[in-house]
C-alpha cells in the first residue's frame, strides 16, 4: 500500500472505543461516502448517525466532512485495518494513550 491510501483500499468498517469511552462504528465507503455511529451522550441507548464525504489528504489523512455542522473529523491511515483519530493539526495522540484512539478494521 505505500504512503498512500486508496479509497478502494480504506473502503470497510472500522470499530473501537474512542475516548471518553464511546463506542465507534466508521464505514468508508470507496465512492467517498461515510457512515459514522456512536451512542447519544445523553441517552446511552440510542446511536446518533452522521453521514457525508471524505477526502483523503497527503495520502493518508482522512478528512471527514461533515455538511449540516461543518465540523470536520479527522483520522490517519496507520495500515490496512487500523485508523487513528488524529487533531486537525495532524498531529496523533501522545504514544501512551494512542492505542486509545485507533478504529480497527471489521
């Protein structure tokens, strides 16, 4: 895969427990879309559904492009089934925590 990722080869469904304890569901999919899940902060069993486009920058810097708010999430393309969630700076959580902050791969 090199540096660079390719929709094709990021397209899946990525899980994990993102800080402070919320559980993640991310699906890319390779025309550019994206599903994101996680649970409401104020009524744990129900999931709050964000939908919208991606854009790979630097080649493997995911930008997810949220329309209604505008706010834009980022993750780094660590290899072919891991992500981690990343500032908007680019800059990864510290090494201690890091394993904190990665979706895996279904």
């Amino acid at each position: 895969m090199g540096n660079r990722a390719s929709l094709d080869s990021i397209a899946g469904t990525y899980n994990g427990v993102l800080p402070p304890d919320v559980e993640t569901t991310l699906t890319l999919n390779a025309d550019g879309t994206y599903l994101l899940i996680r649970p409401f902060k104020e009524k744990q069993n129900e999931r709050k559904k964000l939908r919208g486009t991606f854009q790979v920058l630097d080649g493997n810097i995911l930008m997810l492009v949220h329309p209604s708010s505008g706010d834009n999430i980022f993750y780094k393309v660590r290899d072919g089934n891991h992500i981690v969630l990343i500032d908007s700076f680019g800059n990864e959580p510290k090494k201690e925590v890091r394993k904190n902050y990665i979706l895996k791969k279904k």
